[in-house]
C-alpha cells in the first residue's frame, strides 16, 4: 500500500500561499475536515491502528512558485473590497 499526502497540518499544501493571503486581509480561510490527521505522526499512527506492518514514511520536500500573480493580486483586491463593504453593512 502507498500514500501520498500533503502537509497540511504545518502548511505544506498546494494552496497554502494563497491561504496566507487571504488570511491577511481579515479572512480565515477555510482549511479541509481533519486536516491535523495528515501529519507524518499522525498518519503513522492511523497506519498503527489500521494494523499495517512494516511502515515506512518518507518526507518529500517541494517549492512551490505561485505562476498567475496578477490573478491573485485580482483575488485579493476583490476580497479586500468585500471585506470593507461587508463592514460599512454591519
């Protein structure tokens, strides 16, 4: 059996530099269900309690290089416009 799993306890997903961003301009983004399961220790031990034998974990490293700035830019100008509007409503 194999896995494959991103980090998304301490960070380590595709859209954590957009996350990031978000969560700057007074939004919590939101984060999948149970994401704290996929720390490498955690997932050690789901496999523990799954009873699997022989488990070997590998971490691998990755640099990830946001391609369309200019639309997170858009995205973030556009969230910065509701999060005012929304609180000229309340």
């Amino acid at each position: 059996m194999a896995a494959y799993v991103w980090d998304m306890a301490r960070g380590g997903h595709p859209l954590q530099l957009i996350h990031t961003e978000i969560d700057a301009v007074a939004f919590t983004a939101l984060k999948p269900p149970r994401s704290e399961i996929t720390s490498l220790e955690a997932l050690k031990q789901l496999w523990k309690g799954a009873a699997l034998k022989e488990i070997e974990t590998r971490q691998i490293r990755v640099q990830r290089i946001l391609a369309l700035p200019s639309i997170l830019e858009a995205v973030l100008r556009a969230l910065q416009r509701l999060v005012k509007f929304w609180s000229r409503e309340q």
